[in-house]
C-alpha cells in the first residue's frame, strides 16, 4: 500500500489547531457560542482537504443510491453537512471529556444484557467503529455500576488528540490503551482485563497503521472494502463474547447501541481464512445497517473501497 494511500496519512487530525482553540472556546463559553467558531474553521478544511471532500462525496453516493429515504445526493451541499456533522461530534467529544454530558443525554440499547453478562460471566469485546461518537464511553465509564472501560486506539493517530482531552479531566473509568499492533505482551494484559470483568473497545472498520495489515475483503455499501482482521483475531484469542458497539446522536441525544454479535469468535485451522472474512462480512452488514440509519455519522474521510484494488493489500 502506498504510504499516502492509508487513512492514517490523510490528514483528517491536522485540524488539530482548530481543535485546540474550539477546547478553549467551549470551555470558556460554552457549546452556544462555540457554534458561532464552529463554521469558519470547518468551513477551511472542508475547503482545503480536497481528498476528503470527495471521499465524503463518493460515500454519501454510495448512500444515496441504497437509501433514497436519506435524502442525500453526495453533493457539495451534502459533503459540507458530513463535515459540519463530524466538526459537532468534536464538541461533543469535548463535552464528554469535560464532565458537561450528563447521563440525561443519554439513552441505551441493549445495555442491561451486557452488564447481566459481565457481572455473571467475565469482560467482553465490544466492536466500534468510527460512525457516531465513541467518546461517550467515557460517561458509561464513570457510572457506579459500569465495568472499567478500555478503549484500544492508534498511538499515531491519538496522541495529539488525546494530549488535548486529557487537558479537561484526568479522572474517569476510560482506560486508552495506545496500540499499533498487538503484540503477546498485549493479548496478556488484555486477558487479564477479561478476566476482570472489564471491557475493551476496538473500532473494526480500518485497517491497521502497521506495514502489512491483515486484512478480508467485505461487501459494504453495495462495493467490496478492506476490513482488518484484527480485532477478531483477537476477540479469539481472548475467548469472550463480543459485541457491537455504537453511539449515534438522535434527536439530541447520544443513544449508544449494543448488540450481541457472538458467545466466542473461532477460526478453525482448517477453514480459517473463509470463517473470518464470513465474520468480518456479518460486521460490515451490520455496519451499514447502522450507517443508514445515520449516515452523516461515519467519520472516514478516505477513498475506503479504492484501497481494495491495492496489490499491496492482497494477503
């Protein structure tokens, strides 16, 4: 794969300068008249970012054509809300790292089978992926009856980021663990957080930042894509049940998502590579179920289907 090709050379956190001084607007001033900074700054990187411009077009087609209740065409008009969408999903990734979102503006789906699980059995996986706001968590993390949260991320792509929240609150039940690829000593830690009863968050719909990503193609949104096997390579090998987990903002509030995907994941030696790409296929259904409910949601600002005719990414 050629380097500039990859999601984490886009560029998309370059906007952390913006970022930065939206942190101190809203915690100055709060959400109202941080709206009024909002547009400007999102505005020029809309206008400068040409790639994710017509990333976003190209999605929002994609959407269109299977969605006409959408409403959506992939037009400019279209690209600039997908941005102004993503730039309001950073205030309130800032509100839920401040403490100002409440546990008021949020509701849950299928939250109560999870925890019955994790207080009878042990931890779970829960698959994320970038559509909604993962950063809610941090609100669940910080109830009283909630398990102990940790969250895998990308250290390339994170550290600025998270070196920006961590300015707001230092306290929270939110574990970020930084990761490029997991290694043994990894698995290790995580298995001790399963057996702990806590439960680990990794996004499932980009490939990883090393350089020979394992990857299985997938059929979303009508083309095939690149998924990484990852994440359920590693759901495997901490035999626990794994869910889906997604967080989409409806009618002001955060409404989180979960869902049972399986008791145990496993990939017979046998038939391994079809049993995981069957997997990886049944997530990017369920992804693009998801995508459609809301699709100016999904916050991947890259050609994702043109990164499958890649030789490079051929396993």
């Amino acid at each position: 794969m050629s380097k500039s090709s990859h999601w984490a050379e886009m560029g998309e956190w370059s906007m952390i300068w913006g970022m930065r001084f939206l942190l101190r607007v809203y915690l100055l001033f709060g959400r109202t008249v941080l709206q009024w900074f909002l547009y400007p700054v999102v505005s020029y990187y809309w206008l400068v970012n040409k790639p994710g411009r017509a990333a976003s077009q190209a999605y929002l087609k994609r959407v269109a054509q299977l969605s006409p209740a959408s409403k959506l065409s992939g037009n400019l008009r279209d690209s600039y809300r997908h941005f102004i969408r993503f730039a309001n999903a950073i205030i309130d990734k800032l509100a839920a790292w401040s403490g100002a979102l409440s546990r008021a503006d949020i509701s849950y789906r299928g939250r109560d089978e999870l925890l019955a699980h994790v207080k009878a059995d042990r931890g779970a996986i829960l698959l994320g992926s970038h559509l909604g706001n993962l950063e809610v968590c941090r609100v669940i993390a910080d109830l009283d009856d909630a398990p102990r949260i940790n969250v895998l991320v990308h250290t390339k792509h994170a550290e600025k980021f998270n070196r920006l929240l961590k300015q707001t609150n230092e306290n929270s039940g939110l574990n970020l663990i930084q990761v490029t690829d997991i290694s043994a000593a990894t698995a290790m830690l995580l298995s001790d957080k399963i057996d702990n009863g806590e439960l680990i968050i990794i996004t499932a719909d980009r490939t990883s930042v090393s350089r020979n990503p394992r990857v299985s193609r997938a059929e979303f949104l009508g083309a095939d894509a690149l998924f990484p096997q990852g994440p359920f390579i590693l759901a495997s090998l901490l035999k626990c049940p794994v869910y889906t987990l997604f967080c989409l903002k409806q009618q002001d509030k955060q409404v989180i998502y979960f869902e049972h995907f399986s008791d145990r994941l496993t990939f017979p030696r046998k038939n391994r590579e079809q049993a995981m790409q069957h997997t990886i296929q049944n997530y990017a259904r369920r992804l693009e179920r998801y995508c459609l409910m809301e699709p100016l949601q999904w916050f991947n600002f890259f050609d994702f289907w043109r990164l499958v005719d890649k030789d490079s990414d051929e396993q």
